[in-house]
C-alpha cells in the first residue's frame, strides 16, 4: 500500500515537472477537461444559457417571462455545446504520441493545449513569458 502512495506521489511530481513540455501541457489539460467534463459541461452550460437569455430579452425587447421561456432551450443547446468541447479534449488526449513525436522535431509545429476553456494551469499567458538577457541581466519579453 506504500509503494502505491509513493508511486502516485512520484507520477504526480513528475506530471507537474513536466508542465514545461507543451505536449505534455495539452495531454494533461485534455485529460483534466475530460475527466471533469460532467461537472464542466453543466457549469457551462448553466453560465452561457443565462446570458444566452438575457440576450434573447435584450434582442426581442421582452421580459423576464421571455427570459423564463428561453431558458430551458438555451440550456439544452449550451449543454451540448459543451458536451462536444469535452468530447473533444477526450479525443485530442489519444493523439498524445502523435504531438509528442511532432514536439520533437526542432522544427516542428509549436503545440499549445486547445482553447475552448481558457485559464487554467496548462494555459500559458503568451504576455508574461520573459527572458533574461545574459549579459545585461535585463529582462526581454519572447
């Protein structure tokens, strides 16, 4: 049983070491979405409908019963959209060889996590990424 904690405990270290190869970053942002994806598709799918119905309100200049109406159908369609975004990160996470192979070309094309959902601990802001200039000491944005 300890060298099941400590093996978890190793493999989830070296999963967060990992974060710095983008191949790595969009598998495990795949595999989070899809794991988290019944919790996520009726979050999105409760957020989105709400203003989807306020919308519809503003748009056709009805009242809150125009907004009570539309809500059950923007909820349907915002939970499907949703269920295909995770549907989605589940089978981008099977091609995982396939960007790890891609990544390893010098060349190769640049691998960023998809983007539907945005924000989380994969996702790079492309603005806070800086260098130090070695001979100055300086930093430089890449």
């Amino acid at each position: 049983m300890n060298l099941r904690k400590a093996a978890l405990t190793t493999f989830a270290l070296l999963a967060l070491s990992l974060t710095g190869c983008d191949t790595v970053r969009r598998a495990g942002k795949d595999l989070t979405v899809a794991v988290l994806s019944p919790g996520i598709v009726l979050y999105g799918a409760a957020t989105d409908s709400i203003s989807t119905t306020e919308q519809a309100r503003e748009a056709l200049g009805g009242g809150a019963v125009m907004q009570t109406v539309t809500l059950p159908f923007a909820f349907l369609w915002r939970g499907v959209v949703h269920t295909l975004y995770c549907a989605a990160h589940a089978v981008d996470f099977v091609f995982f060889p396939v960007y790890g192979l891609a990544d390893l070309h010098p060349n190769g094309p640049k691998i960023e996590p998809l983007d539907f959902y945005q924000g989380t601990w994969f996702d790079r802001d492309p603005e806070a990424r800086s260098t130090t200039d070695m001979q100055t000491g300086e930093e430089s944005s890449r």
